[in-house]
C-alpha cells in the first residue's frame, strides 16, 4: 500500500464504507510517520494507540471485599473523566457523563449523554481530567474543549425505547498529556469475552442516594467492585429480557437490592477489568440500569466495549478524512 497516502479522498470514503477492515489493516501498516516529499499536513495516518495504557501512578485501593461503592483512593483512576455542559444562558458548566480517556485526543463515553439540543452542540461540552472532588477546584484538574462529537449512527434512543448502540467518541480541543493524574486506559482486544463472576470495577460521580428524583452527585470519586453476570442469565425475563443484546454487558449482584449499582451521573464511565496482565481495559461503558438504581434482579447494563472496536477505530479514520 505505498500509495496509501495518495488515496482520492472519495475512493478512501467508499473503502472505508465497504471494507473499514482493509483499511485499517492498511492504515495500520508499517510506514512511516511522514511520507518523503508530503506536507505535514499529510501525514500517514497510524492508528497510534498509547502504549503505555492502563497503568495508574497512584494504584487503586482493589485490595478490599467491597459490598457497596465507595470513595476511591484520589486519582487511582486517572482515565476518569467528567464531561461537563454549560445550559443555555448559564456560565457554569455542570457535570453530565463520566467518559473514560483512551487517547490523547479521545474520550469513550455513551450516546445517550447527548440528546438533542444543546447537548449536540460541541461547543457546549468540556472534558475535564485530573478529578477527584467533583465540586471543587484541585491543583491536578485541567480543562479541555471538545471539538467534536461522535454519536453511534444506529442509536435511536429516545425515538426507540432501546439503548442499542449506546457509545460515543468525543475528541478533544487539544491534546490531553499524561501525568502523574492524568492517564489512558487500554481498550481490549476485539473477541475477549469476561468470564461470569469476574470481579471488574465502576468508577464516578454519580448519584449515591439512588433516589427516583433530585439526583444527588457524590462529592468525590467512587468505586465499586462488581461482578460479571452472564448473558443467558441478563436475558432471563426476571432479569432484563430481551432488552440486552450480546453487545451489552451485565454487572452486579444478584437477587439483591442492596449496593453498589451504577446510577444516575455514572452514565457514559467505564467498567474496568484487568485479565491477563496488570493493566487496566474498560471493557464497558455505564448505559442504563433500573429507575432508583438499586432494584432486585436488575443489574447495571454497560456497552461492551469490544463488541465496537472497529467502529472505533473507523471512527478515528472517518474523522482524520473528514477534517
């Protein structure tokens, strides 16, 4: 593919309709990172992937059996990111949806934080990175615009009932650097699938009450440890039915009404798991679960995260063609 980089925009968008694997096989390819002889502007493009992801300065506070969520160690998780809008007419932003940092230019967050409106409009949003008290102003915290935002183009919610295709990308203003507070979460490898009863973890800010009205956000980051709920079982009438699709994931505790659950606030966050190595993969993104939060036999539901990776990645590859 030495002629990659001469591609007609046109025939790049028809093969990227038709067959994103090729392409990306070809982006990916070993060529350099400038071509001889090409503007800058015309970079090759790789898919350049942070190869230090999914690893914490500050190491997560795992060590505990815990029931229900609680405050996580601050900045052990340092992918965590709130996305924040400013309402019409308001110059304060509030927080909406975590999203999860995987790159220095994106964030994986869930479509259903952008509904119509303003919330459609980039230049409502900011990403902001390097929290942990969600109201306060702190040192590590640093603020970045969104340029743009990438909603799944099959998820029709509210106009269907279902959250199918619930993901998002949303890339930043400006690049996002890692630091000490500040860093990238893997994403996983396209066929992994969890074992049932593989502990993994949710973090955010969102509503610790689990009231069915005022949702309350938690001051700090928190955590919780749940484990993976099998398809078949997620599928059962008593469980959530036929509203989960094998490009979902179920997480919690079983016939219990008790903590921890993802809940209002934690929406568009990752579900983190570790598997064959020490490093951190959101293998879910938080997407719905029952009114009140905490409802027997109703368990958090997450966007599996591997079910979309090249949607992801022919997203990146839309985006560097587009703009």
């Amino acid at each position: 593919m030495k002629a990659w980089s001469l591609l007609h925009p046109l025939l790049v968008l028809l093969l990227l309709l038709l067959c994103p694997t090729l392409l990306l096989q070809a982006a990916s390819a070993s060529v350099p990172a400038y071509a001889p002889g090409l503007h800058p502007q015309h970079k090759v493009l790789h898919l350049d992937w942070p190869k230090d992801c999914g690893l914490a300065h500050f190491k997560p506070n795992t060590a505990e059996r815990i029931v229900s969520g609680n405050e996580a160690r601050p900045h052990s998780w340092p992918w965590q990111v709130s996305l924040q809008v400013r309402p019409r007419g308001s110059k304060h932003y509030i927080h909406v949806c975590g999203g999860t940092l995987i790159h220095k230019t994106w964030v994986l967050t869930a479509a259903h934080c952008f509904q119509k409106g303003k919330a459609e409009d980039p230049g409502s949003w900011r990403i902001v990175v390097g929290k942990h008290q969600l109201k306060r102003s702190e040192t590590p915290e640093r603020m970045f615009p969104v340029k743009r935002i990438y909603r799944h183009e099959r998820f029709r919610y509210p106009a269907h009932s279902e959250l199918d295709y619930d993901i998002a990308l949303v890339k930043a203003g400006t690049d996002i650097q890692p630091s000490n507070f500040v860093r990238y979460a893997c994403l996983p490898r396209k066929q992994i699938n969890l074992k049932p009863g593989h502990y993994c973890w949710v973090t955010g800010w969102g509503d610790t009450r689990g009231g069915k009205e005022n949702v309350s956000l938690a001051e700090a980051l928190n955590q919780a440890r749940l484990p993976i709920i099998d398809y078949k079982t997620c599928r059962q009438k008593k469980f959530w039915g036929d509203r989960v699709r094998d490009s979902m994931i179920c997480a919690g505790f079983r016939d219990t009404e008790g903590p921890p659950a993802a809940c209002q606030g934690d929406s568009g966050g990752p579900l983190l798991c570790q598997l064959d190595r020490d490093r951190w993969e959101v293998h879910g993104v938080v997407s719905f679960g029952p009114i009140g939060c905490t409802v027997e036999n109703k368990p958090s539901v997450f966007t599996r995260t591997a079910a979309y990776i090249p949607w992801i990645e022919a997203t990146r590859i839309r985006d560097f063609f587009m703009h």
